[in-house]
C-alpha cells in the first residue's frame, strides 16, 4: 500500500517506477506533490482499483503503465483528472471484463492506447472514449472480443491497429468498415505481418478467413428463399395494377365518381317544397277538430273580401295560399264561447242557417273560432267584431310557385271542416 503524503517533497520528480511491488492500494493523496510527475510505472502489482481523487496531483502526466494487475472493470470516469496523458497500458491484465461508458472521459490528448492480453475481455462501450481525440495507435490482441463499435473511435486516423486473436463475429455491423480500415492501415505500413492479421471466427462459412480480404457485398443480397418471396409479391402487385387499369377503361363506373357523388356539394336548397311553408300548412285536424267551430266556404268568401279592403300585396294572396294562416290576440278576459255540443245541439233543433245562432256562449270552445261568427249577426247584437289581424307570412320560394285553388273545389255546408288556423 502507498500511503498518503508520501511524495510531499519530490516536486521536481519527472518519471517515477513502482512497478513489481505487490502493491494492492494507493491511499488518496498519496501522489500529492508529483505536479511535474510525466511518467508513471504501476505495472505488476495487485491493484484492483484507483481512487480518482489521486489523479488532479500529476497534472503533467502524460504516461501510465498499468499492465498486469487485477482490474476488472474499467468503469466511467476513472482516469479523471490525467488531461496531458498521452499514453495508456492495460495489458496484461486477466480479470479485466468490460471497458464501460466513459472509460476514458476527459483524455482528449491521448494517442497510444494498448489493452492486450487480457483473455476476459469481451466489451467495450461505444462511448468509452473521449470524442474527439488523437489515438493514433490501438492495441486490442489476444483479448475475447467478437465486435467493435463503428463509433468506438475515428478509425481514419489509425496508423497502427492491432486486431489479432480475437474471436470475431464477422457480421455486416463489423464488415462495413474494419475490412477497409485494415487495408487503409496497412497501406500505410511498410512491413508486412501476415500471421497478425484478425481472422474471422464466425460465421460458418467465413470462419478462419482474414477480415481485411473480406467484403460487405453480402450484407446487399437476400437468401433465395427470401429472394423468391420478393419476386412473387412484385410479380403479383404489377398484374394487379394492370388488371384494375383495364377494367377502368372498360368501365368509367367503377374508377369513377357518381354523379351523386359528384353534386353531393351542390345539392338544392329546395327538394320537393318549403319546409317553413310545409310547417305551416300541414294538417291539424286532429288538433282542433273537437274545439272548433266550422267554417263555410260563405263565411270564408267574406273572410276574403275583408281582407282585401287592407290592400296586402297580390303576391301574399294570390291563389288563397296564405288566406287561413292568422295570428289570433289572446280573447278579452270573461269571454265566453260557443261549445260544440250546444252547436250540434243547436243543429239538430233550428235549421234556418248559421245567422239564427244565438249567442250562447261556454268556457270549453275554441277562442279562436270566432271569425266563423256571422259579422251581420255580431254588428246586431252590438258585439264588437273579433276578427284578429291577419299574419302575413313569407312568399314562397320564387321556384316553387303556390298552387291555386281547384274550381271544382266544393264543401258541403253540413260537413264540418277543420280549421288551420293557428
């Protein structure tokens, strides 16, 4: 163990070697005073891990040998603090498993980085390194990797990479880039090392070719099972297409929109009659026939003539369209009216027609049948006349003219009819 202010006094100290010392720990602060500290040798020791907190003391650290010890993981942000390191040794190191996120955060001048000979190491984040950065030289033989990343680092700007025994998985992921990578790099290097090259462990097929002979133009091509599936489909739309574009020209109806469809934007105002005038002349026979008092064409001929002498436009009364539409005042308080029962009484005893009504009057009669009232009869009793003022509705749509009245039109005078008035 190296304990705490034990450099103290070295501050002019440049290159420092522990290595083979069984050291299993550093205690923190024990590199205090090392501030012009540019290489260190911790290799062939039993360290398993090293407190962060001693890095901020080398400053000026640019070399750290850490090969053959025990670490297991290098985890994120372990070597923070070291940002004039340029190179860094793991190899050697058995128990090392996983190089994690951010291994090597904060290393933005690091261009030599070896982590050979460690037959457990199988992952390597793709985010472990610092981006951008200046590795130039990268050491990863004899280790139990089968993939690398093609973010893991800029692999253009490798002069030396070392790949070799290690199991690789030659899928498309690795093919598209470390077979031209490695062709690039050996371009660059004058000697020729055939038994370094990395080899291809899987697939089946591709087992113990060198990666860098390899190509990615498999990666494009389907299995001809699946080549066959994509053929048949093809085959099938373009007949398709084809037979709907023939029964098109055959038939307009089928690719073509209705004529329904076509004015369903445009449809008219007006299908058949007004719905206000529809509302206002629909039979309520129902309604008032047990109520009201019957009206006689007579009587309605007067109706007619009175409503003249107020020289309402023709078109309000031409051909009777509006003649029985009114809107009746509520009757002056303590009126009462004609029932229909003292009225069929009254017509099955005196016959001399309707000006022969006496003026009896009771609660359960129709108020507003009091325009079928003789005004003659009315005038002589000294009655004032009710008739209330008529309601001139809305013409007609322009399109649809009213209908006259039948000429043949004929009532019965013993045939009571309903009133519509409102």
């Amino acid at each position: 163990m190296l304990p705490r202010l034990i450099f103290t006094e070295q501050k002019k100290l440049v290159k420092l070697d522990l290595g083979r010392n069984s050291v299993e720990s550093i205690e923190e602060g024990a590199f205090s005073g090392l501030h012009s500290l540019k290489s260190l040798d911790l290799s062939s020791n039993r360290l398993s891990d090293i407190s962060s907190r001693n890095w901020p003391y080398l400053s000026e650290l640019e070399i750290l040998d850490l090969t053959k010890n025990n670490f297991a993981t290098i985890y994120a942000g372990f070597f923070e603090g070291l940002g004039s390191l340029r190179s860094l040794m793991l190899s050697g190191n058995e128990d090392l498993q996983r190089i994690e996120l951010n291994a090597f955060a904060g290393l933005y001048k690091l261009d030599f980085m070896e982590a050979r000979d460690c037959p457990h190491l199988n992952f390597i984040d793709e985010f472990a390194f610092e981006h951008p950065n200046q590795l130039k030289s990268v050491d990863f033989a004899n280790n139990a990797l089968i993939n690398l990343p093609i973010n893991l680092i800029n692999w253009r700007q490798l002069d030396i990479l070392e790949l070799s025994g290690n199991p690789w998985k030659c899928d498309c992921e690795l093919l598209r880039f470390l077979p031209e990578t490695l062709q690039n790099i050996r371009k660059k290097s004058s000697v020729e090392k055939v038994e370094l090259r990395p080899i291809c462990a899987l697939p089946e097929e591709l087992k113990g070719v060198a990666i860098e002979t390899t190509s990615d133009s498999n990666c494009y091509t389907l299995p001809q099972p699946a080549m066959l599936a994509v053929m048949f489909g093809s085959f099938i739309i373009i007949i398709g297409t084809i037979i709907i574009a023939i029964t098109c020209l055959k038939s307009k109806t089928l690719c073509s929109k209705t004529d329904k469809e076509k004015n369903l934007s445009r449809a008219p105002l007006y299908t058949g009659g007004s719905s206000f005038t529809d509302s206002l002349t629909y039979d309520k026979s129902d309604i008032h026939r047990q109520a009201t008092l019957p009206i006689y064409k007579q009587h309605q001929q007067q109706h007619y003539q009175l409503k003249s002498q107020h020289q309402l436009p023709p078109s309000h009364d031409s051909g009777d369209y509006y003649s029985s539409i009114m809107l009746l005042p509520p009757p002056p308080p303590g009126t009462n009216y004609l029932s229909r029962r003292e009225f069929e009484h009254h017509q099955q005893h005196f016959h001399h027609g309707f000006n022969t009504l006496p003026m009896k009057y009771s609660d359960d009669a129709n108020p507003y049948a009091t325009s079928a009232i003789n005004t003659d009869f009315r005038l002589q009793q000294n009655q004032p006349l009710m008739r209330p003022p008529s309601f001139i509705a809305p013409p007609p749509p322009p399109s649809i003219p009213p209908p006259p009245l039948s000429s043949n039109y004929k009532v019965d005078p013993n045939m009571p009819v309903p009133s519509t008035e409102l």
